[in-house]
C-alpha cells in the first residue's frame, strides 16, 4: 500500500515542476510583465527629467552574502548624488556610514520574490520610485538568467517599469549561462532595448549574442570596480603576522555552503588541508557567506572538525568586503567556492583557485587567460586542485605578474557599469 505522505510528497514534486514550467514559458513572461504594468498604473506619477534628481538601485539579496555586500559597496562608491536602495529586509545589506546621508532605504520584500498577487503593493512602491528618478539600476550577478526563473523574471520587469517611468535603467554585471529558460531569454531581448546591459564576462557576451539579444555592453562584474583595505581582528592580524615571521607562507581556503549542500566532497577537502600542512603552508579558513541555509562557516566547520585546527587559523565572524581585500593581499593563494572571493583576490593580483559553479567562473577566468585556476566541484577535484596549487606556489610572481597584466582592461570593463550612456 502506497502511504499519505509518499502521494503528497509525489504531488508536491509534480506541481513545483508544473510551476517551473509555467516560470519558463514565454508566455508567463509576458503575464508578469502586464500584470506589472497595470499593478503600477496607479502609483505612475511621473516628473519631467528636470526635477529628477535620486537615483533608484534595487540592491542584491544581502543576508549574509559578502559579495552581495561587496557590490552593493561597490555600486554606492561608483554612483554620485543621492539613492534610493530597494531592500530586501531592513537587515539585508549594511550602508556604509559615509553614505548614510545621501540614502533613503525601502523595504520591499516581495518585490523580487512574492507572487503575482502578493508583489501588487510593492510593485506599486516601486513604480513611484522609478517615477521621481533619473536613472534605475539593476545588478545582476546571477540572478538574471534563470536559475529562478520567477525572480529573474521579476528583476528584468523591473527594468521595463522603469523605462515605462522615463528612467534610464541598466542591468550591472551579469552572467549568462547555456540553459537559460525561454522566458527570461524573451524578456531580456525585451529589456535590452529599453536599458543598458552589460554583461560581465565574454561566455556570456557569447550567450547573448547567440540568443539575439542586443545590444549589449560587454563589461566585467562591479566589484573590480572597488579596491579598499580595512584594518583586521587583534586575533587575526596576529596571526598573520606571527606566519610572516616565521617565513611561512599563507593559503586562504574557502569551502562554499552551497556547493556543500549539494555534494560531499568533505573526503577532497580534508585532502587539500593535509596537503597544505606537508607543505609547511599554513592554512587560513575564510567563511564567505553566514546564514542558514547555505553557510560556508557550518561547511568549514565539518573540515576542521576532520583535520584539527592546530596553529592555522578559523575566520568565525563575517568580514567586510575590504577585510577580505586586506585578508586576500596577505595570502600567497585562494582557494575558493565563492566567485566574488576570487575577484577580490584577483583585484589585488592574488591567484585564486576556484570552483566553477552554474557556468559563470569560466567566463571570469577566460578574461585573465588563467583557465588552469578553474577546478570542477566533483569527487577527485583535491587531485586539481593541488595541481593549480603547486604551479602557484612553484612560480607566483609569474601568476600575478600575468593577473595583473590582465587587471587594467579588466577594470576598464567593470567601469563601463557605471559609465553614461554606456556604450554599444
């Protein structure tokens, strides 16, 4: 006899997939975009050019995510005059304090996320926002191009609601994979003929182009866009202090809760640290993102409670994207499962070896000619891994002089996000 809960676990699977394939639908594009449309009409007051004056940012997601931190800091640092920051949660993202006077904050929580019906309010706020502003700007990373479809949907409504207003509107930063739903690869072709898009590395460049959207601005994520420092824990600079001394060198090791929720290679990791420690390399434990959920502090944690922690060090508290600037500088390598970590490290010349997830590090790496730094999150990566780590550690200024070669026109492309008019 086939139990209760195994019908209802049956039929739940069967209607999110239902759901799913409604998201991918062309035509379920085109529902949202209308019902966004009309949601907004009542709150569509819009001033002449003349009396705008703030410009509208609907911010990253935040909660806990130090790249979703870095390129909100990054976009605020590159951005002149006074913002309106779309928010997720009161919580979400932090304002620097030297921008907490020329902000105003809005929390919308079901602008992205919410369903038809439950989005009308926030919709409607928005739509007033984008009504008083010059210009709307939408960072994409990677939740543009799919992988939920119903949230990237919603992001690129945005930006037609925006046009709708007589705001100009960008879409900062993205990347874009092979297997983008049908329905955010329609509206996009859309989107790109109200706003500025700009793609943040040439594999999605390439997408794009293949999928017939144009124009588009060819760039590279914000973050190259943004260098600071920032003075770190007692403990920690200790620490990195007393391994200079000792002349040991430091590599930084992040294990990503995301790609942990999705597969064990607890065994590939315990292997990369007993590595390290034959090497006489000491090992410092960096946690990129710390909430529930997908926290890289709880994957870390699984490592070290196999290895010990002996004289290395464990990073428990979350660090602002300019310590991790500071952290990476005093680092021989990275090595990383989070994407903007590796960014940050490669802004100051830091190789970093990184795990490629969802199709976007490729890309990242293509534009430093440096795709031997790519390792596949899969059972026996420790063998690759180690791989690209010996070949750092055999000839860094080799590796950074090559990064750095590459880092001007890098950060000539991020800048292009931020640049009037763009460019075609």
């Amino acid at each position: 006899m086939i139990s209760i809960s195994r019908v209802r676990t049956v039929a739940i699977g069967r209607a999110k997939a239902g759901v799913r394939r409604l998201w991918a639908s062309p035509a379920y594009a085109k529902l949202l975009v209308l019902h966004d449309r009309v949601a907004a009409r009542p709150a569509s007051r819009v001033l002449p050019a003349e009396r705008r004056d703030r410009v509208v940012l609907v911010s990253p997601s935040g909660r806990g995510n130090i790249g979703d931190q870095a390129m909100f800091e990054a976009i605020l640092a590159n951005t002149d005059g006074a913002i309106d920051i779309v928010l997720h949660s009161s919580n979400s993202l932090r304002v620097p304090v030297s921008d907490l006077h020329r902000v105003r904050l809005h929390v919308l929580p079901r602008l992205v996320r919410g369903g038809l019906i439950r989005r009308i309010p926030d919709v409607r706020s928005f739509a007033a926002l984008a009504g008083s502003a010059s210009e709307v700007m939408v960072p994409g990373a990677d939740t543009i191009d799919g992988g939920h479809a119903h949230a990237s949907l919603a992001r690129l409504s945005l930006v037609v609601l925006a046009h709708d207003a007589g705001a100009a509107a960008r879409v900062q930063g993205f990347s874009w994979s092979d297997h983008v739903p049908a329905s955010v690869t329609t509206l996009m072709r859309s989107v790109a003929k109200r706003a500025l898009v700009f793609p943040r590395d040439p594999r999605a460049v390439e997408r794009l182009q293949a999928s017939h959207v144009a124009p588009i601005t060819p760039a590279a994520d914000v973050v190259f866009s943004y260098r600071r420092e920032a003075d770190l824990s007692a403990d920690l600079q200790s620490w990195l202090d007393s391994q200079k001394e000792a002349g040991r060198r430091v590599v930084a090791l992040n294990v990503s809760g995301f790609i942990a929720r999705n597969k064990d290679l607890l065994d590939e990791y315990v292997t990369v640290v007993s590595h390290l420690r034959s090497r006489d390399v000491s090992v410092l434990f960096v946690p990129h993102v710390l909430r529930a959920g997908d926290s890289d502090l709880v994957a870390i944690r699984h490592v070290v409670e196999r290895v010990g922690l002996g004289e290395d060090f464990l990073i428990e508290n979350q660090l602002s994207p300019a310590q991790v600037q500071t952290v990476a500088r005093g680092c021989a390598c990275v090595i990383t499962g989070r994407m903007h970590f590796a960014i940050m490290s490669l802004s100051n010349a830091v190789p970093a070896v990184t795990l490629a997830t969802v199709g976007k590090v490729e890309g990242l790496y293509d534009m430093f000619s440096l795709p031997e730094l790519v390792v596949q999150p899969a059972p026996g990566m420790a063998e690759s891994i180690v791989n690209a780590l010996e070949s750092v550690l055999a000839d860094r200024t080799s590796f950074a002089s090559t990064i750095s070669s590459s880092l001007g026109r890098v950060q000539e492309l991020s800048a292009r996000n931020f640049d009037a008019g763009g460019s075609h």
